[in-house]
C-alpha cells in the first residue's frame, strides 16, 4: 500500500516569498491533517479536512497560509508571504475515518526561509 | 488544552536495557497514540490504545494507559540501537472529529 506523498521534500526560500506544499494522501482515507513541526517539538495541527471540507483550522495563520483540498483527494498548503519563525516541517498525514483511526504520516516538506 | 507532557525529554541508554517513556495529558480521550521519528523523517505509528484498555503489547512494545491518573507509558525491552529516535504520544480527545494532539516528545538514544 502506498503511504502518504509529499512534495518537495526540502525548500530554501528568502523572507517574504511565497511557498507552497503538496499532499497526495493513502487511498480511499478521507481525512487528510497538514501539521507544523518545529525543530525540538512536537507536531501542532495547522488544518484538518474531512473530504473537501474544513474541519479545524483553529491553528491556522490565515493571513498568511491557506489550504485547500480540491476533489477531496490531494491537498495543497501555500504560505505567502513567509516569515522567518516559518522554518519547520510540515507534515501531511491521513486517516481513513476521523476519531479511533489510526493517522498516516508522510515523509514531510522541510522549510528554511532565511 | 489537551497536549500531552511527555517524560523525560532525553533519555540515554545502553543497547539490551530497556526503555520507559511516559505522556500525561490533561482531558478526556478517545485513544492515545504512541509515534517514533527518526532523525529527518516523518512519524511512524506505533501503537494505539484506547480508552477502555489498559495494556497493549505490540512486538518490543508495551503500552499502558491509566485514564484515571490521565498518564501512559510507552516501554521498550532490549532495546537496539536502531531504536535511538524521538518518541511522542499523541492524544484523540474524547467527542472531537478526530484533531490529534501531539506531546513535546522524548528523544532516546540507544548506546551500541
């Protein structure tokens, strides 16, 4: 079974540039999560969707990321403009269902802004 | 909030020891998740207890939940240097749609 894609895997970009991370998720799991991780930290959810739709995005700095998830299948998760505290990985992860699944996790986009 | 602590933070041992890890958190669950991550890559899932278990055992792997002091501990026997990686615990809340919470996690290296 093919686990969760991500790409690209490294990204160096300047402050204030624009970025964006792409999720193709396992088949047929219907909850796709987009975390950030900072190094020395555990992973904090940015956005869950459940399909096409939004289910948490509490944690999510709209003024500068977006997400989306068209189809419900692969997902998208752009930061513009990028600020230096941005520099982590982003990990994608799906599920099959929501709450007692087990989540997947990719292998995840690592991002340096300088 | 219910993000998990995690205990200790770094821990260092000699390969064949074993290795305890140990998450408390604050609210109710669903299920509790024990997650390994080598250095550079993503999470591996390990285990998953839920809420009505209290012991589960997958492989090197013992797992313990006590929800009534809200604490799991994740033990691994004889442990390999190809066990050096962090640790987390993440938790299902109770009555949510599924928004997994991750601790700080443990960082293990294993001595050869």
């Amino acid at each position: 079974e093919a686990g969760v894609a991500q790409s690209p895997r490294y990204k160096i970009i300047e402050k204030r540039q624009s970025v964006a991370f792409w999720c193709n998720p396992i088949s047929g799991h219907a909850t796709l999560y987009w975390y950030q991780q900072i190094l020395g930290q555990g992973p904090k959810l940015l956005i869950q969707f459940q399909n096409n739709g939004v289910v948490d995005d509490s944690q999510l700095p709209k003024d500068r990321f977006s997400a989306e998830r068209l189809k419900g299948v692969d997902s998208t998760l752009k930061i513009q403009p990028a600020k230096l505290e941005d520099s982590a990985v982003y990990l994608c992860a799906s599920s099959f269902g929501a709450s007692g699944n087990t989540i997947y996790f990719g292998e995840g986009s690592w991002l340096t802004v300088v | 909030s219910q993000q998990g602590e995690e205990d200790p933070q770094a821990l260092s041992i000699q390969e064949g020891e074993n290795a305890t890890m140990n998450c408390s958190y604050k609210t109710s669950i669903n299920n509790l998740q024990w997650y390994r991550q080598n250095s550079g890559r993503g999470l591996v899932h390990l285990i998953l207890i839920r809420s009505n278990e209290r012991e589960k055992h997958s492989g090197r792997l013992r797992v313990t939940l006590d929800t009534s002091k809200k604490s799991s501990s994740l033990l691994i026997t004889a442990s390999r240097a190809a066990d050096t990686a962090s640790y987390f615990c993440a938790m299902h809340g109770s009555g949510n749609t599924g928004k997994l919470i991750f601790g700080q996690g443990t960082t293990l290296q294993v001595k050869p």
